[in-house]
C-alpha cells in the first residue's frame, strides 16, 4: 500500500523542480539580454575612443603635410606608430586577445605624443582615475 504523504511530498518535489526550470530559464533569457546591452555599450565605447585617436592622428598628419617644421622626428615617428596601432586594432575580432594590449599600446603613444609636443589633449570619454573614484562611492 502506498503511503498518504507521498502525492505531497511528490508535489512539493515537483513545484519545486518545476519552479527552478522556469527560474533557469528566465535567468538565461535575461542573462543574454543584459549581455547584449553591455556588449553594445562596450563596443561603443572602444568605437569612440578610436575614433578620438583616429581624429587626433589626422589632423597630426595633415598638420605635418602642411608644415613639418613645428613636428620633431620624434613626434611625426610617433604619429605614424599611432596610425599603424590603429589600423592594426582588430574591429572586426572582438576576442582576439591582442586588443587590450594594443589599446593600452594606443593611449601610451598618444600621451608621449602629446606630452613631446607640450599639448594638453586629453580623450573624455574615458575615465581617469579621478572621475572612475567619483563614479565607483557608494
């Protein structure tokens, strides 16, 4: 004979296994939503602040065709390794795992660039120490 309590225990078994598949199953819905989200805002970011450098560089470039004069060798060596750093970013290959150290490469190159030029140039949109501080208080 079978026992009174096991369709209840059965029930809470099964409301509770039922429950954690629909919890789970959420979860990955909403998981891929918010990882989609960061993933664009990411992109954006690291779109932007190429496209800052590739601006800088540009204008460097066309400076330097107009009058060489005012641009060390130093300087107009370095703008060509900012371009080359650039070109060699890899946009179309999220993963590939050089992309953090040619970013890094970028901003290094682009102070030493301003700094031998005595420029105060600075990229906003990416936060300093300071502003990152400001942002992290609770």
């Amino acid at each position: 004979m079978e026992d009174i309590l096991e369709p209840a225990v059965n029930l809470v078994e099964n409301l509770h296994k039922e429950g954690f598949d629909e919890g789970y199953g959420d979860g990955l819905v909403a998981g891929k939503e918010e990882a989609k989200e960061v993933g664009l805002k990411h992109g954006f970011e690291v779109g932007e602040e190429l496209g800052f450098y590739r601006g800088c560089v540009d204008v460097w470039n066309s400076a330097i065709r107009v009058d060489p004069t005012p641009f060390s060798l130093r300087v107009q060596k370095g703008v060509k390794q900012m371009e080359e750093l650039i070109d060699k970013y890899p946009v179309m290959e999220p993963e590939d795992e050089s992309v953090q150290d040619v970013m890094e490469a970028l901003r290094l190159k682009f102070r030493a660039i301003c700094a031998s030029m005595g420029v105060k140039l600075e990229y906003k949109g990416y936060p300093g120490a300071a502003s990152e501080a400001k942002q992290l208080s609770y």
